[in-house]
C-alpha cells in the first residue's frame, strides 16, 4: 500500500510540472495563435543558464533562477520580435517552420556551448523527508 500512495504522489508531482509546461505552450498558442515548438528547447535554455551562474560564479540557486526567467524572457522577446513578427502576415506553416528552425538552432546552440554530455544542478534541498510511509526530497 505504501508503494501506491508513493507512486500517486510522484505522479501528482511529475504531472503538476507538466500542467505547468502545458500551461505555457497554450498561454503562447491562445495569445500569438503558433504552435511554439521551441518552447521546451527555452525551458532547457533557462536550466544551462541556471547551471551556468551555478557554478562558473557561484551564484545562489534562487538567483541563479530569478536571472535565468530573465534572461530567458528577454529570449522569447527577442524571438517573438526578429522571428514571429515578420511572419505575422503570412500563410500559417511558416509560424510552424519558424518555430522547429528555432527549436534546432537552440539545441544546436547549447550543444555548442555545454556539450551533449550529462550534466547535473546541485539543489540546496538534499533533505530527504518520510512523511507517513512517503519518501519525499525536500525540492519537490
């Protein structure tokens, strides 16, 4: 029984940042009326960036995010300026083509810079908590 009750939480928790990402990409597609298939690659954009601050300066993980949102804002302003917006007036499969020649330049981008190797962000929540027969790390 424990079991069932550790697996509905991980997937309330894993689902609830899907709903989160799901929100996004409707929010995009509900207000510029494109379907944003570099929305996941600028999720990922924002993650190296936080790792970046993270260990080249030593910035603290809660900065390191906030500058992350920054930065990665600015990067879909940018994109939604110099790529969308000219298409505004043309047929609908260009937005689409737009958007995966977005999502590869980014994927490319950060291959680039980071490598294709695995990489991990160390979390200040190491905690690891048993709640009622539930595991639960203290980040989630």
């Amino acid at each position: 029984m424990d079991i069932l009750f550790q697996q509905i939480f991980n997937a309330l928790t894993i689902g609830s940042v899907y709903s989160l990402v799901a929100l996004g990409l409707t929010l995009v597609y509900g207000i510029l009326h494109i379907p944003n298939f570099a929305h996941g690659a600028l999720y990922m954009v924002g993650g190296y960036i936080t790792l970046l601050f993270m260990e080249s300066m030593g910035i603290h993980y809660w900065l390191a995010i906030f500058i992350s949102i920054i930065i990665v804002g600015l990067l879909g302003v940018v994109m939604e300026r110099l790529v969308f917006h000219p298409l505004r007036n043309a047929p609908p499969i260009h937005d689409k083509i737009a958007a995966i020649g977005v999502l590869l330049f980014l994927e490319a981008l950060v291959q680039l810079v980071w490598g294709a190797e695995y990489r991990r962000m160390l979390s200040p929540y190491d905690i690891v908590v048993d709640f009622l027969g539930l595991t639960v790390t203290a980040q989630r």
